[in-house]
C-alpha cells in the first residue's frame, strides 16, 4: 500500500496502515525527524500505554522495522 499522499519514499507497511493510521496520517508518519531503533520503539510503547492506542502487539517489530527503514537515524 502506498502512503494516501502518493508521496512516500516506499509503500507503508500493512502493519503501520492497520494501527497507526488509524489515528495518525500518513503525511504526519512520513515527516517525523529521524530517530534511532530504541527511540521509535519507545514512541510506539507510548502510543500504547499512555494513549491507548489498539496496537496488535505481534504488529510492533513490522512497525518499528518501517519507520527505522524510512525515518531510522543515520
């Protein structure tokens, strides 16, 4: 799936389409700063913990392996 803009450096993964964009568009995603591994890993632990959000837990590694393939730090 590409990202809804059209735009993105490569197809969102299903499991970032399935959970974050639920709430997140794919524009806001794509224009996040580049952060490390363990920094992602702790937004998306946040976006479970403190604001709910329905996250499929065996989707968490998929999520984390796109955003750090995309928006990892350098």
């Amino acid at each position: 799936m590409q990202d809804e803009l059209g735009t993105g450096p490569q197809p969102l993964s299903s499991a970032l389409g399935g959970n974050c964009l639920a709430c997140h568009s794919a524009e806001l995603v794509l224009n996040q700063p580049a952060l490390p591994k363990a920094q992602w890993q702790a937004e998306v632990d946040k976006m479970r913990t403190a604001y709910k959000a329905p996250i499929d837990p065996k989707d968490v590694d998929a999520i984390l392996d796109y955003l750090v393939s995309v928006k990892g730090a350098k």
